[in-house]
C-alpha cells in the first residue's frame, strides 16, 4: 500500500483486505484502512519481531501491509524466504523508483536504484561520480540533511537533491536543493531522494587495485599493484564468499566485495586496532556489509560459512594450510601470498604436495639518486594458486 490509500489498491488486494482478521503493517498504513473487523497490529521495533509474529501465525489466514512493491528493496522476501509458495500471495504496487521516474522522466535502467532505509549513507560512496544519476530510499525525513552532509564533507556538495515525500499521494511535495545549501532541511516520511552527482569529491575507480590511500592501515597492506594481481588471481566471480585471512587493513576483501553487488567476504584479523581499521575502511568504502572475525586464522576456520575462495595474507603456515586442505571442498580456490624465504619454500613444498601454480611478482618504482633516477625495487611477492580437486 503506498500513499495513494486503499483507493489505490487493485480489486484482489482490496478482497484480502476486508476479508482479514489479522493485519499488521506500519501505523500510517493501518490509518488508511477502511472500517473492519480485523484485529490491526502496528508493526513493532525491531523489525524481525514483526517478521516472527507473521511465522508465529503460519497456516493462519493474514495479510502484512507494505509500501509500493514489497520485492523491490521491501520487506517481502523476509517473509517468503521462510514459507513454501502455496502459503503467501503478493499484490505489489507501483515502485515508490516508478513513482519516481515518472515525476523526473528518468530511465530507470540508466539509473542507480538503493536502499537507504536501513543501511548507512557510506553504501553510496562506490557510485559517486560527477552526473551519476541515483535514487534512494531514506529512513526519515532528518537522513535527507544527513545526506547532504556527507555528500558536502566528501566534495559533492553541488549535488542537486530532488526530496519526494508521499509520492503517488494527495500529501505529495517535491523540493529540489542542492547538497550545500539544504542546512536543517525537514521532510515528512515517507521519503526518497534523486541525486545527480556534482562536485570535486575523489571518484573511485571500478577497476580493482584501489590507491593505498584510500585504506586506513598501519602498514600492514597488500599494496595497490599487488593486490590488482590478487585480485586477478583470486578471480571473483557472482555471489561467491571469500575468506580474508590475516586480513591486515581488509583491502582484499573491501575490493571483493566492491566487484560485485552480491559478493560476501569475511575477514580474519587476531589485532584488534587492525580489526577495527577493516571495519571503518569497510564503512568507509561503503561495504559495510563486510564480516569481520576477531580471531587467530586456525581458531577462526571452524566457525565461518564455508567459502568459494580464500586469501592468505597474513599468517601463512604449515598448520594453517594442512587445517584448510582438510576442511575446504572441492572447487574451492586458495591464493596465498608470501615475501620472506621461509614463505617461498613453504609455498613450494606445499605446491608439490597439493598441486597448482606458483608466480612472483616485482614492481619498482622510480625514485631520485641524487640529480638522476633510479628504480627502486619492493620486496618480491611469491604467490600459490590452487583450486583443491584440480591438478
């Protein structure tokens, strides 16, 4: 149901409705609803207490109220995904990004569509760049000027603002601002954003091998041209999960994750600073979503979801590699880097045992000697690639 009312809603939707006895949904929802004999419940704090209510009823005739279409950015899957498709029917509505295209006549298919109501402003920071186009749901009416403050703090304060409130409704108010001038801007939920992107802010790169200064770290990284190599060699592929071990500042696995929408990644790290700098690198980078362990690598492997691919970066050992051969399965891909000798032969008697290959890489980098130049070489990366099953 969205801001058009019950009035709004199609023949079949209306039927359900009046034929309930038990609808839940939001309070503004529940007050647009005709007289009837229903029990009506608001829609609780948290969010999966309402989604538990709706199982506890399960073979119960029961209808949910919802904004626009429950299946895009909506809360319909969180309920579907626990019952069998005989058991629910979804009468969705127009799109509050529908509604949105069609007070702004832009295409959505050009347009970057994402969900702000329950996820930090920072998922934003991947796609800002001068003319992008997005639309994005808010939680409330206050976020609107907690956008525009993190646009203005990350140089995208020319950004013009389009601020929808109660699309498709006879409430409806459309006010268009740019980021820098919206000071204590109010608007009433429920409301989305347009943006088109304005300004000098440092645009980043869809290419892995993101500039080392875009991580906190102390030190303790996989530097840019190494991880461009890792990342091609680790070779993410759609939906796929990647364990981060010894993660360091998380660079390998933010730049997972920033390669694909559905990616999921976690990182290992034992130092608490150094685990707290990959959650603020993940937010910052907007990948929140990055799951972050607090724990030694061998003490760790038990407890994660089973991965499609693993990165060793950090505390490469025997042990280590024994435990992960014997828990992973087939199909499963490891890359593991190493720069001292001990690596090096580490990764060679392991390569005879469990197959794969083994490339080095050196990078030099020009620096002055004196009034000339010279190249000044790294530390050479020795990296092991196997997938186990396949030799």
């Amino acid at each position: 149901m969205d801001s058009g009312g019950f009035d709004e809603l199609s023949k079949d939707a209306k039927n359900h409705i009046t034929s309930a006895r038990y609808i839940i949904g939001p309070a503004r929802h529940l007050s647009m609803l005709p007289d009837c004999d229903a029990d009506l419940v608001k829609w609780p704090v948290p969010f999966s207490k309402g989604v538990e209510m709706i199982l506890a009823r399960r073979g119960q005739p029961s209808v949910m109220l919802t904004s626009g279409d429950p299946f895009w950015f909506g809360a319909g899957t969180q309920i579907t995904s626990h019952l069998a498709s005989k058991e629910w029917v979804a009468f969705p509505s127009y799109s509050c990004f529908s509604l949105c295209a069609a007070e702004l006549g832009w295409a959505l298919e050009k347009t970057l569509c994402i969900g702000l109501h329950a996820a930090p402003i920072s998922r934003l920071r991947p796609h800002l760049a001068p003319n992008r186009k997005i639309m994005a749901t808010m939680r409330d009416g206050s976020s609107v000027s907690q956008l525009a403050s993190y646009l203005g703090n990350i140089g995208f304060g020319k950004t013009h603002i389009t601020c929808l409130e109660s699309l498709g409704g006879a409430n409806q108010k459309i006010t268009k601002i740019r980021a820098n001038e919206i000071g204590e801007f109010e608007c009433a939920h429920p409301v989305m954003v347009a943006l088109v992107i304005a300004g000098n802010g440092e645009v980043m790169q869809t290419s892995s091998g993101l500039p080392d200064s875009w991580f906190i770290h102390d030190g303790q990284i996989t530097k840019q041209a190494i991880r461009a190599f890792t990342l091609s060699s680790l070779a993410p592929r759609t939906g796929e999960h990647l364990w981060d071990l010894g993660a360091g500042s998380g660079s390998i696995g933010i730049e997972w994750l920033l390669s694909d929408s559905l990616m999921r990644a976690t990182a290992v790290e034992k130092q608490p600073k150094r685990a707290d700098n990959i959650r603020q690198n993940a937010i910052t980078l907007g990948v929140d979503q990055l799951l972050v362990v607090e724990s030694d690598n061998i003490d760790a492997i038990h407890h994660l979801e089973r991965p499609d691919c693993i990165f060793i970066g950090g505390g490469l050992n025997e042990q280590l590699l024994d435990l992960l051969w014997a828990h992973i399965s087939d199909g499963t891909r490891i890359v593991a880097n190493g720069v001292t000798i001990e690596t090096d032969r580490l990764l060679t008697s392991i390569q005879a045992r469990f197959g794969g290959n083994i490339q080095r890489l050196e990078v030099s980098h020009l620096e002055g000697i004196g009034r000339m130049h010279g190249w000044k070489a790294a530390f050479p990366i020795t990296q092991w690639i196997v997938t186990k099953g396949y030799r």
